[in-house]
C-alpha cells in the first residue's frame, strides 16, 4: 500500500464515525507497510475528552504490539494533530507523521487549538486555569525513589 492508502483509510475512518455519533478524525498506526491499529474521535460518545483519534490509535497500537515504544511506525490522521495528541505521538516515539487537514481547517468548523498553544507559551502565573505547586518537598521523595531504583524501565 502507499501513504496516499493509508491516509484515505484515515479519512474515511473519520467520515463514517461522523455518520455514527463522533468527531470528524480518523487515524491509522503503520508498521512496515501494514495497518496495526486504528482510532476514531469518541470525545462525546463516551465521555471522554482525551478519546481522540490519534491517542485511542496508540493505545491500540501498544496494546496490540505490547510496548509503549511505537518507534517504527508511522501515524496517518485525518487533521494535523492537536497539542495532547502531538504530545502522545511524542511519547510513543511515532517516528512520522502524515495529516490530511491542517489545524486551520480543524478551527473554521469549530476545533480551534490556539488557546492551548497560547495558554503553553503564558508563564504559569498568567495561565488562564489557576496553577500552583504544593508540596515539592514531599513530593520530590518520589522522584528521588524512581533517580535510585536500579531495575526500572526507562520511558
């Protein structure tokens, strides 16, 4: 299959969850030229405004290969990634990224990210959602337990 496949998968994932109650972004995970998993928005279908699509293909995707490390795959969405999403793709250590629509398109039908990238680029002070740290000194125990634990998985 070529990239242009896997992108129209993408899309026409997203057109049908349109025609079935969700968002309009489909996305498809690939590894070696073969689809190993996919996702649909369910944001509003069940609740859950982390349900996008490109995080619910990725949670399939290490699922299905049981790893969180997706390095060797590619994502194909339907609408360039949202700030969670960029970030979960970051994560996963997808190593490219295709998208049909840019962020652009995604506002002028009423998905408009610019607040989040605005409120990312505000001091935490000036953020719109009041943000304060409480209790570092009991909290950096942790940090300090994970820094001396000799047998854990590094992310």
């Amino acid at each position: 299959m070529k990239a242009e496949d896997f992108m129209r998968k993408a899309i026409s994932m997203a057109t049908e969850n349109v025609k079935n109650g969700g968002g309009p972004f489909g996305a498809v995970i690939v590894k070696d030229n073969e689809i190993i998993a996919t996702g649909v928005n369910r944001v509003t279908a069940s609740n859950d405004p982390t349900a996008h699509a490109e995080v619910s293909a990725i949670r399939n995707a290490c699922n299905k290969l049981n790893t969180f490390d997706l390095t060797g795959c590619e994502i194909y969405t339907s609408c360039e990634p949202c700030p969670m999403c960029l970030g979960a793709i970051y994560w996963a250590r997808l190593s490219k990224i295709y998208y049909g629509n840019n962020k652009q398109d995604a506002a002028h039908i009423g998905f408009d990210d610019d607040f989040i990238y605005n409120e990312l680029d505000r001091s935490i002070d000036q953020r719109n959602i009041p943000t304060s740290q409480l209790l570092n000194d009991e909290a950096i125990s942790t940090f300090k337990l994970w820094e001396s634990t000799e047998d854990k998985i590094k992310y």
